[in-house]
C-alpha cells in the first residue's frame, strides 16, 4: 500500500456504556485507535426518515489493516462523523481494509 495515498488523520471509536456519578448507564464513544486514511465520497443522497428530509453521504475510508473493527463504530475526521456499515477487508494483499461508511445530516 501507498504510504502516501493514505492522507487524513482519523480517529476511530466504538460504543461503550459506562456509568454516571448516580449509577445510570451512560452510552459514550471510546477512542479505538487513530490512524491514517483515504476518504472518498461515493454519492449523496437525499431521502425523509422519521417525517424529515435528511442528507446521506456514502464514502469509502480505506485504511490499513486491522482486525478490531466492525459495523457500528465510528469514524471522526475533523468535525465530520463517520457511522460505519460494514468492513471490507481485502483478502489478497491483506495490507488493507475499506470502510463502508454514511454520513447522516
């Protein structure tokens, strides 16, 4: 893999539910790792959930290889947040996986 092509610094964090000072469960995101990447925007869209019309962007975060990821997680790029759908890793060279990610506005 091109060291180079990888050009953005992100972070990546998962789910966690830790608790508050009274005891109630409290979801949080737990920084997993901060690593380089490429970022490409696939499409946009626009669509209406729960009665609103909502913006969907669809890119693709290539990194490199990692085994501790899966759907659900985050990716943060500046002020930008990633959902994660699905992880694609590249079976051949093994050097790299892709992030099939939305953006939901």
């Amino acid at each position: 893999m091109r060291i180079g092509s990888l050009n953005r610094l992100v972070t990546i964090k998962r789910p966690s539910i830790e608790q508050d000072a009274a005891g109630q469960p409290l979801e949080a995101m737990v920084t997993v790792a901060k690593v380089w990447a490429n970022v490409r925007h696939k499409t946009g869209a626009e669509s209406i959930r729960a009665d609103k019309e909502t913006s969907v962007v669809q890119s693709s975060i290539r990194i490199r290889r990692r085994t501790d990821l899966n759907a659900g997680m985050e990716v943060h790029l500046d002020s930008t947040v990633y959902k994660i759908r699905a992880v694609l890793p590249d079976e051949e060279s093994r050097e790299r996986v892709d992030l099939v990610c939305e953006i939901v506005q």
